[in-house]
C-alpha cells in the first residue's frame, strides 16, 4: 500500500528529519551487550545478532563529533568518504545547517531558516547537492520550501520548489538525488502523487509520473518508486531509465516480486526495505539469486525502519539502531536504546539521545566502511547463494 503510514511513523518521519542524530559527548558511545556471538537470532531472521567487535567502538570513538555544552547536532547526511557531515545545529533555542570536516572541528554554517520557520524533512545528499526544506507549521505535512546548497562551492542555498496549500493526501516530504537532479512525490486534487525529477544545473522540473505512488529513489540512473492501482491497494516497485526521463525499466526479478516494500533504501547496487508491518527486514543485491531476510521482530513491540545502505552494510532502526554486515551474515546492535543513521557513499552516520529528557545531551558518530572490519560469522554460516542478475546502470 502507498499513503498509509501510520500517525506515530509520520510524527517519525518528521522529527527523524530533524533531530535524526544527536551531539556528540566525549567518551565512546556506550554498547549494551546483544546476543551472544555467533548464536542464531533469537527473532527469527536469517542473520545473527553478534557482540560489537572492539575495532568497531575504537572506529565509532574516533567518529565522535565534538560539540560545545549548549550545542544539540542532529546529522542529517555525511560524505561518500565521511570526511563532511551535514547537521541541523542548534545553539540557545537557534537552528541552522551547517557542515562540519576535520572530524567536527571545523563548522560552516549554510544556513539559518528565518524566525517562525523550521527545517523539515527531505534532507538528501549526492555528493555535491544538498537538499533541505523549511516549513512553517510543526507538524509532519503542511507547507514546504525545498532548498538546494552546492557542496562545490558555486552556487549558495537557493529555493527551486515549494508547496504552499497541500493538498489533503499529501504526505511527508521525502526526496532522493545523484547527479544534480532532485525527485520527490508531491500530492495532486485527484488524491494521487505527482513524481517530479529536478534538473539542478538546468532550473528544469518534470512530473514523470501521476499516480498511488509511494516514495521515489533514485538507483543509479534509475528512478524507482513503488506504485498502487487505488489507495490501500497492494503496490510493487515500477521504474524508468534515464534518471526518470526515459523508457521504463525492467527490474531485475528480486526486486519484481517484492510486495509492499517500506522505507526502501538502495545505492544502486544493495537493496533494503521493510515488511507491510515494519516487522522483518529483507536485502538483496545485485547477484544474489533473491532477497535475504536479515531481522524479523514482534512488530507489534518493535520494528524495522529507516534503513540506509553504505557499501556491505545496511543500517535500520527500531527500539535502537543496527548496523547488519552482508560480508559475514551477523548484525550488531550500535546505540543503547533509538536513535537514527543515514549513509552515503562507503561512510555511515548514527545518533542517539543520552537521556530521553528534554533539553538531555545526545551522540552523534561518523565511520568508514573501511575501518569496520567484518563482523564474526554466525553458527552455520552460509555463502548467499548467486544467480546472474544484470547491474542497473549507473552512468
């Protein structure tokens, strides 16, 4: 189904936007311990939960953004190398969006919404281009500015979209972006979703589909959204070619079958998405003969959701935050209790509030692909079995 979230994931949505990753202390980000290594999950997934090896609180230790007393960070993207990190940075009630190197000691602030105006959601990254949005209302859905800043350095933030009276089935901004170009699925009268693809360097706007569409991505050069014939409808995964400008696309057959796919996250090359109930969390990459099933949970008490992909590793988040290791078929538990990732490139970002209390301190931590050694294999360990499945293009 497309436009059925659920009132506490939409607040999600919203607040996971903006307040995603938190500051960082200065000590390494405490390990509650998980599962033993090497024993099967108890949940019933295909992988195994592992302890966090060593090397990989040494490389979060070294991760660690600095922040003053009275500073909250909230990472909203980080470089493919995570030498940069993009945050919502808040000091005495003030808010901008800054960009942080040199391991967090080095901030340049891109820009300060004016007052009455608040950052939303529709944070998204693709190297160069940044893109953020502002609203003026609180909530999950309501009017919008959509704001791109070039990482390059020649062209400062600058409004290319907006929404001023949403429409009743609009639902939260949500964008992804590669190469200069923009999409986001924008709600129309007729109750469906218009996708638009945003040509940065040409100023040009497209709608490539009208439809019960859910969320666009971004694979490469493919555009790839899931799609319903009618709201509360079954939907499965449709795409184009071009960057949404050419023919349609076929989807290799994995990603064919997929039914109701949540919170869909790829590079292009690694797929993660979630269950119709938030309850298992499935991958697939480009050949592997099908999907694999990572962690399922009681999602009636917990769930699997705001997934990101960073070369081998796929991060999700529910009651805390994972990182899953496709190299060794174990995952690790790397917050105490929720918290929230996004990822670029080979580099992830993960933040989690210290203390659930207003105005509490927070962590945030950037790491490398590289320095995260795999993971301990699980008890029966197997190689995922390979099918020859042809790559997506991705130039």
């Amino acid at each position: 189904m497309v436009g059925s979230t659920t009132g506490s994931r939409l607040r999600a949505v919203f607040l996971g936007a903006v307040l995603l990753c938190a500051s960082a202390c200065t000590t390494a980000p405490h390990h509650p311990q998980p599962v033993a290594a090497g024993r099967p999950s108890s949940s019933g997934g295909d992988f195994c939960s592992v302890d966090t090896p060593r090397e990989w609180t040494t490389a979060e230790a070294v991760g660690l953004l600095p922040h003053a007393k009275n500073e909250i960070v909230s990472t909203v993207a980080v470089s493919a190398d995570g030498s940069a990190s993009y945050a919502a940075d808040s000091i005495g009630g003030a808010t901008s969006l800054v960009q942080f190197t040199d391991h967090g000691r080095h901030k340049h602030t891109i820009f300060t919404p004016p007052a009455g105006t608040y950052f939303g959601a529709g944070y998204s990254f693709d190297g160069r281009w940044l893109i953020f949005s502002t609203t003026t209302v609180q909530d999950v859905v309501g009017p919008w500015k959509l704001y791109a800043w070039d990482s390059a350095g020649h062209l400062g933030p600058h409004e290319f979209a907006h929404e001023d009276d949403p429409v009743p089935t609009s639902r939260a901004l949500q964008t992804s972006t590669t190469a200069g170009k923009v999409t986001w699925a924008q709600g129309i009268a007729d109750g469906g979703q218009a996708i638009h693809v945003f040509d940065l360097v040409s100023g040009r706007d497209r709608v490539v589909r009208q439809a019960h569409v859910g969320r666009p991505l971004f694979a490469g050069t493919t555009l790839v959204w899931p799609e319903a014939a009618a709201p509360d409808t079954p939907a499965r995964l449709k795409a184009l070619s071009d960057y949404g400008l050419g023919a349609p696309y076929d989807l290799p057959e994995p990603l064919r079958r997929i039914g109701e796919p949540q919170n869909l996250a790829t590079d292009g090359v690694t797929w993660a998405w979630a269950s119709p109930d938030f309850g298992t969390l499935y991958a697939w990459r480009t050949g592997w003969a099908d999907s694999e099933t990572i962690h399922t949970t009681d999602a009636r008490h917990d769930h699997v959701e705001w997934m990101a992909v960073a070369g081998d590793l796929v991060t999700w988040t529910g009651n805390a935050t994972y990182i899953a290791d496709l190299r060794s078929h174990s995952f690790t538990r790397v917050t105490p209790a929720y918290g929230g990732s996004v990822a670029f490139g080979k580099a992830i970002g993960v933040g989690y509030p210290d203390t659930l209390d207003k105005g509490g301190t927070e962590t945030d931590f950037v790491v490398k692909e590289a320095a995260l050694p795999p993971l301990p294999n699980c008890a029966g360990w197997r190689a995922v079995p390979q099918g020859a499945v042809a790559n997506l293009p991705t130039s």
